[in-house]
C-alpha cells in the first residue's frame, strides 16, 4: 500500500498537545508506510530516530512555515516528496499552513487529504473568515478540497460543522469524524513511585490537589486558587500544586499572596515529560477547570487521561471540549469551571470519601486501559485514511 504523508507544523521535539498527537499517531504506523514533512527544531537531531517513520525536515524553522517564504518552500518541499514517494493520502495537523500545502498537492496530484480539528484553530478560523473577505476565500480554497475533517471532541465537532457549513461546505460538514485523544499507559499507570517527585518539588504532607497546564487565564487554575480557603476549612492540611509556564504566573503569585495561600499553593514551573508519571502519583485530586475565554478553549485535554490512567480522580470544567474526557460521575466530576464554590464543594466531596475515590481511579484507569490510549486513537486515524486514499 502506498504511504500516508504527515505535513505538521507542529512535531516533536517542538512542545504542545498538538505536536505530541502527531508524534504518538505517527509512531504507530507501520514502518515505511508515513512521510512526515514538517520544520526543523532544536533537538530534532536527537528526536527523529526516535521513529521508525521517516521524517523529512524542510530547511525552514518551525515556527517559519506559517510565513509567504516559509510556506513555499514547505509545499515545493511536499511536491517532490509526493512525486518521490507518491502517498495514497495526506494528514494535516491544523487546517492552516498545512492546510494550503495539503490544497496544492490536491489539485497537482489529486490526492486526498484530511484535516485534524483541535477547537481553538476552528474559534480563530471562524474569527478571521468573519472579518476578512480574503481570509474567508482562502480557507474556503483549503476546504472545498478536503475529504474528510477529524475533531477531538465532540465540541470540536460542532465548532467545525458551523464553519464548514458558513463556507459552503455541507457535505464536508455532515460527516466530521470524532476521534478522541489518549495517552500511554504503560508511562501512565498508578504504580509509580510518587518519592522522587514529592523530594524534588517539595511535595511533603497533604493532600495534594493537582493541575498540568500552561499558566494560561482559560486553564482556570485561578479559580481553584479561590476555592482552596473553603477547601482548607474541612482539610486544613490541602495544598495545590501546578505544573506549567506560562504568562500568567507573575497573576497567579499575586492571587496567592492576596489569599494568604503562600503556604498552600506551589507552582512549580516547568517539569520534564519522564518527571509527570511520579507527579500524578505524588497528587490525591486532578483538576483542569478550563473555560472558554475569548479564542481560548480546551478541545479535550490530554492531562485528563493521564492522571485517569495515573489511577486520580478528576474535576474538570464542563466547557469546551473536557466532558469529553472525563466519564461523569464514573471517573470525575464535571463542574462550573467558573464557580468556585462548585470547585471546592467537589475537592471536599473527593477528599472526604476514600473509597469514592478509589472507586474513580480505579474506573479512569480501566477507560483509559479500553479507549483513552494512543494505540486507539492512532487505530481509528488509520481506518479514516484507509476510508479516504487514493485507489
């Protein structure tokens, strides 16, 4: 069978959600059957041989691909690779760049192609058509071409139908597939030995509640932080750790200082990937109560599924597209991400009832075991692009 080719701006070793569900679906194909085409980025050197796939590097940076030079040189590199080694279908990582790329091999080559939605690249997508005549024309080009869109979630889904339709494209639009995301577990399992995180974040006492996210106002770690003091009167000993960057941490310092949480509220900044399955096993609760603000929006939430595979219970925001992630009642709690009274009376319900929330972890390990998993995902993007090749 002819190959798949991959055009991803977003790849390892370059960091995000995105890049890290390119990498995982992509190492999961058979060997020789995907050409990934994407920029360069430091560490590439020591990343790629990583996969047994082969991963072509345009002599662009990364983040230079989304410019005019950038992305001619990107879809000249694409072309030769396709008369090279003539693949039956192409993945796009987001419907821009790759998406213009992925159009011209389309009408050079009449090769199919298919574009993975996220949510919020569809909120700016929807944002910039609605404003910009030409941008609404180019991404009509791109689309009208496309054979099939994948979402994350199923909020994902109705974000893209409501584009797709706006464009003209209603045939595209009825059938966008959902494919949910996962994790590995194997890496992710709750028998990890919590020790060395709690020694080198300073993790001691407890309980712990947890967040993995970029320090990002729609990550909604500010509103834990509000829902800590009511959490604190029925567990004086709680304490929050958050693992992330971002721009919102000079904020979230003075929020702490405000509530007189210096004490209780850590952020640790940046953690290496091979330091997060200790992590989650230093923590009792994960909590993402992401919401929407402005063009920000959690599509599904890969941290979720790790700390369900890591044996937590979860609360998360019920925005977006993180319902979907999480089995209500089964494997966490869905609440107001902007509430956070709602927040607190959720940790005090976990952290007063053991077996509860054992009876959580055990359950959002046993759904990420039979469905939140790579494996999964990366099964059901290869039967879509079966579904869809060149014959």
């Amino acid at each position: 069978m002819s190959p798949t080719l991959l055009l991803a701006l977003n790849f390892p070793p370059f960091g995000g959600g995105i890049a890290r569900m390119m990498g995982e679906v992509a190492s999961r194909y058979p060997a020789d059957t995907l050409v990934v085409s994407t920029g360069t980025w430091p560490g590439s050197d020591a990343s790629d041989p990583r996969f047994r796939q082969t991963i072509d590097r345009v002599p662009v940076p990364a983040k230079r691909l989304r410019t005019v030079n950038g992305l001619f040189r990107w879809t000249r590199r694409a072309d030769s690779l396709v008369r090279r080694v003539a693949p039956g279908f192409v993945w796009c990582d987001e419907v821009k760049p790759a998406g213009y790329a992925a159009a011209w091999l389309s009408a050079r080559h009449n090769l199919p192609f298919g574009v993975v939605a996220h949510g919020a690249d569809f909120l700016l997508l929807e944002a910039k058509i609605g404003r910009s005549l030409f941008k609404r024309w180019t991404a009509r080009r791109i689309l009208e071409r496309c054979a099939v869109v994948v979402a994350n979630s199923r909020w994902t889904a109705d974000r893209a139908r409501s584009v797709l339709d706006s464009l003209g494209c209603h045939a595209l639009a009825a059938d966008v597939r959902v494919v949910h995301l996962g994790t590995t577990p194997d890496i992710f399992r709750p028998d990890v030995d919590p020790d060395p995180a709690r020694r080198a974040y300073g993790l001691d006492g407890g309980p712990w509640l947890l967040t993995v996210a970029r320090l990002d106002f729609h990550k909604g770690i500010d509103t834990v932080i509000r829902a800590l003091p009511a959490i604190r009167v029925a567990f004086p000993t709680a304490r929050y750790a958050v693992a992330g960057i971002g721009s919102r941490r000079a904020a979230l310092e003075r929020l702490v200082a405000e509530l007189g949480l210096g004490d209780a509220v850590r952020l640790l900044g940046f953690v290496p990937d091979p330091d997060l399955p200790a992590l989650y096993n230093a923590a009792d609760l994960f909590l993402l109560v992401s919401r929407r603000y402005d063009l920000l929006v959690e599509g599904f939430g890969i941290s979720i599924v790790e700390a369900s595979a890591s044996g937590l219970p979860v609360i998360v925001g019920r925005s977006g597209g993180i319902p979907d992630a999480v089995r209500e009642e089964e494997t966490g709690l869905v609440v107001d991400p902007d509430d956070p009274a709602a927040v607190a009376a959720a940790a005090i319900r976990l952290l007063g009832d053991e077996a509860l929330r054992r009876r959580m972890g055990t359950a959002g390990r046993a759904a990420v075991e039979a469905y939140y998993n790579w494996d999964r995902a990366a099964a059901d993007l290869r039967r879509i692009d079966c579904e869809f090749r060149k014959a």
